[in-house]
C-alpha cells in the first residue's frame, strides 16, 4: 500500500480513532477487573467505567477498519462492512430483548448510542469527502 503524502502529514480521522481506542480498550479492561474485587458499592462505578470505555473503542475500532476500507479504494467493502456491523448491532439487541423484554429502554439506547458514534465517525465522513 502506497501511503499519500496528505496521509502523511496530518493524522486521519482514521488515525485520530485508533489512537483513542487504544486507551480506552485498556481502560475498558482496567475498569471490569476492578470489578472482581472491590466492594459491591463500587460495582456501578466500574462497571459504567467499563462500558463506555468499551462501547467507545470497540465502535471506533470499527469506524477505523471503514475508513481504511474506504480510503484504501476498497469503497464497496467500507459500505458492506458498516452494513454488517449495523445489522449486528441491531440484531444482539434484539436478541437481547426478546430474551428479556425488561430490558427494551436498556437496549434501545445502547443501540441508538453505538449507531449515532457509528455514523458520525465513519458513515458522514466517508458521506462527506472527509477522509
């Protein structure tokens, strides 16, 4: 792969995302280790920790592979893999709730969460030219 010189110059949005998924796919780590052995009055504390921190890298993970696929001239490939990833995002909150219809507002916005972070960090910068 032949890197352009803007590529050079100036870190990606691409980049941008991969450097901070890195922290927090630690952080996320960190913070449910935390969990097995503090007090149970800190279980909300770390276990939130936990999810954002989770939720946030594995999503920009996932915006990076789409704009790699895409700045990469693999166009077709960046769409299908946002395509799958949604469709997986919405098809384990289904499943979720099928399981347990307790936990629809739960799913709901997690699913609403992951799909907005998906957009704006992959889907309207490929969309605007952006990468």
């Amino acid at each position: 792969m032949v890197l352009t010189s803007s590529f050079r110059e100036s870190p990606s949005w691409m980049v941008i995302q991969l450097a901070v998924a890195t922290p927090m796919l630690v952080t996320s780590s960190l913070a449910y280790a935390k969990i097995g052995y503090r007090d149970m009055k800190e279980y909300d504390t770390w276990d939130n920790l936990g999810w954002v921190t989770l939720s946030l890298g594995y999503v920009m993970l996932l915006n990076a592979v789409a704009i790699f696929l895409h700045t990469t001239t693999y166009t077709a490939a960046s769409w299908w893999f946002i395509l799958i990833a949604v469709s997986l995002f919405v098809v384990y909150s289904v499943l979720d709730v099928r399981a347990s219809r307790k936990r629809l507002r739960e799913k709901a916005w997690k699913l609403v969460f992951y799909l907005v972070v998906m957009f704006f960090g992959a889907a309207l910068p490929i969309l605007a030219g952006w990468t």
